[in-house]
C-alpha cells in the first residue's frame, strides 16, 4: 500500500524518528516521508513511532491509499527529494 506519513514531533525527537523512517520510506520534505509498504511493515512502523514520540506532546499522521495511483501528486517549487525505485 502507498502510504504518506508526517509528523510534528519535539526538536530532541525529529532525528530519531526521520532516521527510522528513512529506513522504510522516501524522504520529500521536512517531516514528511512516502513510499510503499506491505500490512507488517506498516504495523511495524506505527509501533516504533509509538515508541519514540511522546504522545501527549507529538503529532503523527499515517494517510494510506490502496495503491499511488489513487494519489494525485503536485508540487509548487522546489522537489525536496527526489522520489525513485530501486530495482
């Protein structure tokens, strides 16, 4: 499934959860990370980042389609990063 996740998480907190998603997903902006991911990657990634916000302090938001067709892309200005497959 694609997913697109963004965060708004403490300043002593945004390196550890941008290294874990960099693990997992593309980078394309300041906390805010996409790509495609199976149900167990998913599930894996929503239970580390419950592990290293803090909840009643931090703000994760997990948007997921079925597939990146159903996703309409556009981007004014500068591409952050840019999105690829590795083969």
């Amino acid at each position: 499934m694609y997913v697109l996740i963004v965060y708004d998480v403490g300043v002593e907190r945004i390196d550890g959860v941008r290294q874990f998603l960099r693990q997992y997903l593309t980078w394309i902006q300041n906390s805010a990370f996409e790509g495609e991911l199976s149900e167990g990657q998913l599930e894996r990634v929503r239970a580390r980042l419950r592990e290293l916000i803090r909840e009643d302090e931090d703000s994760v938001i997990i948007f997921t389609a079925s597939s990146k067709k159903w996703i309409r892309r556009e981007v004014i200005g500068t591409e952050k990063a840019e999105v690829s497959t590795i083969l």
